[in-house]
C-alpha cells in the first residue's frame, strides 16, 4: 500500500507543513504504517503533466491533495486526467480550499473518493487505517467521501487537536535546504475578522512553550537563515510570546532570523522593552492594519486602535532592530478610493519595512462571503476570489491601486530607491498622489507589462523626477541608492566623471591597507583590491544636509566624499555601511 502526499506550492523556496504533519503524525502513532507513505512536492510553475508524470512512476495506490487558493485551479487539471493514467488510483483532498463545501467539490469532480475536512493530522491516521483494514470509512469523523453506491456522505466533525501531540516536523534539513522553514507553535485565532477563515474558529490552541523553545534550538545549532512561525497572531498570549522571544534572544546565534505575525496593539510594555533588545536581523514583525478607516474596521469585525498601533510601531522602529511589515487591503466595505487613499498615508508615514497593498479575497466559507451581495462585492469566480469592485470602489479604482501596488514593490519595497523617494515626497501633497503620479507616467510612456533591469529603473523614475523638479540633487540621491545597494561598475550616465581623482583615491587606499583605521575586516588586501571591493563617492554638501549626515570636518567646504562598504552591511536593509572622510584623513583633501 502506497499512499502519496501531495503538495503545489506557489514557488520552489516555500514547503508545505501540512502534508509534512500528516506524515509526521502517522509515523508517531502508527509507525507500522510508516513506510507505506511518501511525499511529492511540485510548485504550480509546474506543467500539468510534469506533476502527472512524477505521480504515475510513483505508483501510489492512493493520492491526497493539499488544497489551498494558490493551487486549486492546477490541482484540478491535474485531476482531469490522473485516473487515465491510473485507473484504480483512490484520490483525497483536504485543506481549506476544499473543506468548505465538500459535497459541491465531490460532484464537481467525479473522480474524487473523498474529501478530509478541517485539521487533518488524526483524521489522515485513520484513513491509513482503513486502507490497511482497520477502519470503515464510515468511523472516521471530518470526512465527506462517496460510499459504495457512489452516494456522498457527510461524517460529522472532529474535534481539534491537542498541539501537543503533533510531532516536530524536522528530523533533518536536507530537503529544506534553500526554502523556507515554517514553524506552528499555536493555531486559531482570538479575532473574527470577516475576510479571514480563522474568524470561523475562535478556538486558540498552543504548542506547550518549553517543547517550543527546545524545538527551536534544532534549528539554531543548525544556523537555519530564516525560521518563520505561521501563528495567526503570536502574540495573543503574553507568556507564550516572552517566553520564546525570551530564549531566542539569549541563544541567539547571529544567522537566524525569525518572523512572527502579530498584533502590534497587543504588545505591552515587557515585550516592547524585550524586542528592543534583540540583535539587528534577529526578529522580522508582520502587522496587519488593513485600513485606518473606523466604520471598515467595525464592518470587517476586526479590533485595532491605530493611534496606539502607531505609538508602538515607531517605538519599535527606534531600537533600529527590527524589521517591520506592514499590510493594507484594498476592497474593503466602506472603503472608497478616497478612504483608502487616507489609509495608505497613514500607515505610509509610519515608513515601515515593507509596506504591502493586498486586495480583497473572498474566501470559501468566510463571513465576507456571506455579505459579498449586501456589500455590491463583485469578485473573481476562481481562485483565487480577489475582487473586482464593491459598492465603494469601482473596477476603474482597482486596476488604479494595483498599478500603485506595483509602483510601491518596485520603488519602496525593494529599498533600493529609498532615499531618493524620500525626498520626492516633498514635491507632492502627501505619498498617495506621489505612487499615483509615478503610475501614471510609466502608463504615459508605455511601461507596464515590460522587464526593465535595476538600472533601468534609476532611469525610468530619473525620468519621472525631471518631469517634476529640475533640482539637481535628485541625481545625487539616485547615486546613494544605487551604491548602497551594490558596488556597481556600470557608471551611470548622469554621475560625475571620477576618472581624474583616481590616483588620490589609490594613495589614500594605500595608506588604510597598512593601517585599517577606517575599513575592518579588509586585513591582508592590497590598495587596488580594496578599491574595487568599495566604492567612494563624492556628494554636495546640500546631499549631506538632506540625508541628516553628521561629517564633522569635510575634505573641503563644498564636497562630502563617502565611501560604501559592501562586506559590512546593515542587518535589517542590507545597504552598505558608509564612512564619511574626513580633511586629513590619510591625507585625503
């Protein structure tokens, strides 16, 4: 008997703890039945047929498909032709995208025995052991299937699990390697937001914190470069969160890094106090706002003081520790172009991390999805059920905020324009209309649906800058975004010529190899080594007085000379370090 566990992922680096927990948790309780299940991971970059192919040489007697919104429409091509293959193959599913409305999924595609609802760990158990004979279909609670007269029956629910008995999902990281590493110390959540399915049980169970913490450890010894916990809201118990942020910091080992989502309102004084603490890198913070204004919040169900938020936010932001993100979503009830125009401000001027725009989904079972017709919500019949307009914002409106979303991934979340886009708030009336305006010029010049490469990108907001300023010091600050992020060879066209202070650039290098009073960490290079594995700039001194930089004496009165280090980066943007040099630096002038 060979039962296959199969997963479609939305890209190579994630994985799948569902159907890792299945395995794990059969192989706990029933390890006689250990060796009969496997595992099959594909990405849905997949061709239909490359998933086909690699299930037909696996043989499996029975298939079990992870269903989730990203991977149901690939999920269902690949059913459309597995029992051609494989006749006699006896084919499952569970997951959220096919809980809901089991009956509806099993008519739908006639080839299916059977669906698993809801938490899937014991209820998979014991479909093992009604294929080794232990087991009817009919004792197994959280299943719908067809019985032998092809009639679908709904078995009742079961009920949730005990955290505690689900095994730890790592035995060792060699199929890990490159992806990341999800870890669930608790499941549920405390809120009832309307667009979420965790709204649908409010139970909140965790994972005792001292099996938590000793789990971790597993992946500090093994210097894992991201462990990402995939808690609705981890800090909704206030013990649970000191402890392990407690025994992270105090084992941490200077690689990992670990991501938590959270509720910002929540977090009370020890835990700020403790997050301010942690190693630069150490810990990643995703907040969801979704919208500041306060009749979408009450209609979304959803509990959030954003006075307070914000308070905490930039009390984190002054430990210069952690990195934040920051979500809104698009679509919501009561949210018109304007209102989400003021949302957008708002948590924009908080100047986090990373700031997402997301767009409504209406999800399978959600209590948006109740109200979708109350609230004029139109939204995609497929998955992966993202609106299209509501009773407050039109089609017209979204297609503008996705350009906006697009224009922000590019010029604010790759922190690679960060500085220049800065100060080009200061020409507009607030950031909204800047993105807006930046939209717009790429669709004037016929933009959108092209590759464009990083330099291009300089060029193209270049461009758009002109277009709005005729100051010169725009193109100072495109040079510091681009040579905080890489030491490129590639000059561009608008910076300065360098080439006639060459030589003084080689005396002063020669001077710092023998004395690394300014560089670390270059011991044993040459002068001409080090000068290609840095850069040095020189900057106006206005650029000094915009970016807030504190040089003390200049090289001279109308130039800043800054020099970026690129193997001593900033743990939280990954920008190089940058040292000012000084009059009588090396007897640098």
């Amino acid at each position: 008997m060979k039962i296959l566990l199969t997963a479609v992922n939305a890209k190579y680096i994630h994985s799948n703890p569902a159907v890792y927990s299945l395995q794990k948790f059969t192989a706990e309780y029933a390890p006689e039945y250990k060796k009969d299940i496997e595992l099959a991971e594909f990405t849905i970059n997949h061709y239909a047929d490359d998933i086909l192919q690699e299930i037909y040489r696996r043989k499996p007697d029975v298939v079990a498909f992870s269903c989730y919104i990203w991977n149901l429409q690939m999920i269902e091509k690949v059913l459309e032709d597995l029992p051609k293959i494989l006749p006699d193959v006896q084919i499952w599913a569970g997951g959220p995208e096919v809980s809901y409305d089991a009956p509806d999924f099993l008519k739908k595609h006639p080839c299916m025995t059977g669906v698993m609802t809801g938490e899937g760990e014991e209820t998979f158990l014991e479909l093992v052991s009604y294929y080794h004979g232990q087991k009817t279909l009919r004792e197994i609670r959280g299943i719908t299937y067809r019985d032998i007269e092809q009639k679908i029956v709904v078995n009742p629910g079961r009920p949730l699990l005990d955290m505690n008995r689900i095994p730890f999902l790592y035995d060792d990281l060699e199929d890990f390697e490159h992806r990341i590493i999800y870890y669930e110390s608790s499941r549920g959540c405390p809120f009832s937001c309307s667009y979420c399915l965790s709204s649908i049980d409010k139970s909140v169970r965790f994972r005792d914190a001292q099996t938590v913490v000793k789990e971790l450890q597993f992946f500090l010894d093994r210097k894992v470069p991201q462990v990402k916990f995939v808690d609705r809201t981890f800090n909704c118990r206030h013990s649970h969160a000191l402890t392990i942020w407690n025994y992270i910091r105090e084992h941490d080992n200077g690689i990992t890094n670990f991501h938590f989502e959270i509720a910002a309102d929540l977090l009370n004084e020890e835990e700020l106090s403790l997050l301010n603490t942690m190693r630069p890198g150490l810990v990643q913070l995703e907040i969801g706002v979704q919208s500041t204004n306060l009749r979408t919040i009450e209609a979304i169900d959803r509990v959030m003081d954003f006075s307070h938020l914000s308070k905490v936010v930039k009390r984190i932001q002054a430990g210069k520790n952690i990195h934040q993100h920051l979500d809104l979503i698009a679509g919501l009830p009561w949210e018109n172009y304007e209102s989400f125009r003021q949302s957008f401000n708002d948590v924009y001027h908080l100047y986090p991390d990373q700031f997402q725009l997301g767009f409504l989904k209406v999800l399978k079972g959600s209590k948006m999805q109740e109200k979708a017709e109350e609230y004029g919500i139109i939204y995609h019949s497929q998955p992966v059920y993202e609106v299209f307009y509501t009773n407050w914002i039109s089609y017209q409106e979204i297609l503008k905020l996705k350009e906006i979303e697009e224009i922000v991934e590019v010029y604010y979340n790759s922190g690679q324009f960060t500085n220049t886009m800065r100060h080009l708030e200061t020409e507009f009336p607030d950031p909204f209309t800047m993105y807006q305006s930046l939209g717009e010029y790429y669709g004037e010049q016929g933009w959108w649906g092209q590759s464009h490469s990083r330099m291009q990108r300089f060029e193209m907001l270049r461009g758009f800058i002109h277009s709005v300023s005729e100051d010169p010091v725009y193109d100072e600050l495109l040079l510091l975004d681009l040579y905080l992020r890489e030491n490129s060879k590639s000059r561009p066209k608008w910076a300065a010529d360098l080439q006639a202070e060459k030589k003084q650039f080689l005396d002063w290098f020669k001077i710092e190899a023998e004395q690394h009073s300014i560089l670390k960490g270059y011991e044993g290079y040459s002068a001409k080594q080090m000068m290609n594995m840095v850069h040095l700039e020189r900057f106006s001194i206005q650029m000094a007085q915009i970016c807030g930089w504190t040089t003390g004496e200049m090289a001279d009165r109308d130039t800043c000379w800054v020099l970026f280090d690129y193997r001593n980066r900033s743990a939280l943007d990954q920008n190089a370090g940058i040292y000012f040099i000084k009059k009588n630096d090396h007897n640098f002038s």
